[in-house]
C-alpha cells in the first residue's frame, strides 16, 4: 500500500467570511471544545438534527454532552473534526462542526458528517468547512469522500457537488449516498 495513514497534522486554523461579512474561525476540534459542541448541538433546530443524525438527535443536554464528548476526542489516524466558530462579546461560540471518519473496511475511503447552526445556514459556511476537511481527510491519506444524506436534503446534495466536485449517487430508500474523489475538492486543487 502506497497511501500514507501515518499522522499528518492537519492546516493552520484559518478565517473565512460568511456571505453577509462576519468573520468565522475554523479550526481543528480540541477536548476543551466539548460544551462548545454541546451548546451547537442543542441549539440546533429539530429539522436540522434530523438532516444530521436521520433521528431526533440529542436533545437533552446528557445526551449533548455526550455527543459532543465523541466529537471532540484528540485526532487520531481514523477521525478528524472540525469546528467553526464566531466571536461573541468575550466568548466564541461554535456554529458548525464537519468529520471525516475512516472507513473501517476500505482505509482510503471517509465517511463525512456537517451540521451548520440554523441561522449561519446559506452563507458559505458549510462549503469553507467542508474545503478544509477535505485537506484533512487527504492528510490522513483518504482519498475518497462517501456522504449519506436524506433525499430530500438538497442543500448537503448541492455542498458535496460544490467541494468535492463530479459525485456518484445511489439512492435506497429515503436516504443518498453520494461519493467524490478527493483530487476533485476545490480546497485540493489549488
Ligand atoms: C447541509 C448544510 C451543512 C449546508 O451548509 P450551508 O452552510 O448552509 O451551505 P452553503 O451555504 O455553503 O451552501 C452549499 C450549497 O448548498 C446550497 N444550499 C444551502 N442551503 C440550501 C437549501 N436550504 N436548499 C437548497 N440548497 C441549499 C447552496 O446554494 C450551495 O449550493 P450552490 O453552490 O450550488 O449554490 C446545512 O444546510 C446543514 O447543516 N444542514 C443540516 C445538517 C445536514 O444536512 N448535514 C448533511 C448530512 S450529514
């Protein structure tokens, strides 16, 4: 095998500016993100929670937290995170987190999870992410993304063609997976 999975670090936390100017930060998640996440994650509209997890998702804060614990584990050579966040007043507050997770039975293939915070939905957040964890999914020697989304989600259909370029999709039932080839992400191409 040629491809590496040794660990790579991933980009330098960068700034993007959504559609309407405000200055977002995304960075690699850290433990210490964990109520950052928990707060995102309750915050979070059920329409939203349910394009996301196709169930209820947490809603207590118990099961928030637990979450968001999961999410926000040290980067290892099958998992990395990354959280986008505002500044509010003296605080930051978390308003998108997107994974990449390795395929269990295929080690270039990785499976990936976003969730934008309703009112930062539509402003190119979701896409900026999505752009740095395709570097970071090619940092862990991934070379192609697979997504499940909802039929009706055309807003996930419409970001995996925007970032990762030409995707397949197959549908069963309700749900679409669709799968990019990593040299195809706008964020690699560059
Ligand atoms: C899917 C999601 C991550 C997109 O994030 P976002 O920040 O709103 O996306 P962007 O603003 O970067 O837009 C990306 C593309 O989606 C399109 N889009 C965004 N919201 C849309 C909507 N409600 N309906 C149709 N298209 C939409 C944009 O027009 C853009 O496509 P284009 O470049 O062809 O115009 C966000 O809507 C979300 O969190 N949804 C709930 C969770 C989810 O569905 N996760 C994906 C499955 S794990």
């Amino acid at each position: 095998m040629h491809h590496s999975l040794s660990y790579t670090p991933t980009p330098a936390p960068s700034v993007f500016h959504t559609d309407r100017g405000e200055r977002v930060d995304m960075r690699d998640v850290v433990p210490q993100d964990t109520l950052l996440l928990a707060d995102l994650l309750l915050r979070l509209s059920d329409a939203t929670r349910w394009l996301r997890y196709f169930a209820p998702g947490p809603q207590s804060f118990a099961r928030a937290w637990q979450e968001a614990t999961r999410m926000a584990q040290p980067r290892t050579r099958h998992h990395a995170a990354l959280i986008a966040t505002i500044r509010h007043g003296d605080s930051e507050v978390a308003i998108a987190v997107a994974e990449v997770v390795r395929d269990q039975r295929t080690a270039t293939i990785g499976e990936l999870a976003i969730v934008v915070r309703d009112d930062y939905q539509t402003q190119g957040v979701g896409s900026a992410l999505s752009g740095r964890l395709a570097l970071s999914a090619r940092a862990m020697g991934i070379t192609t993304v697979r997504a499940d989304m909802l039929y009706q989600n055309r807003a996930a259909q419409r970001l995996m063609r925007r970032v990762f370029g030409p995707a397949t999709a197959t549908r069963d039932r309700d749900v679409v997976t669709m799968i990019a080839h990593l040299s195809n992400a706008i964020s690699c191409s560059m």
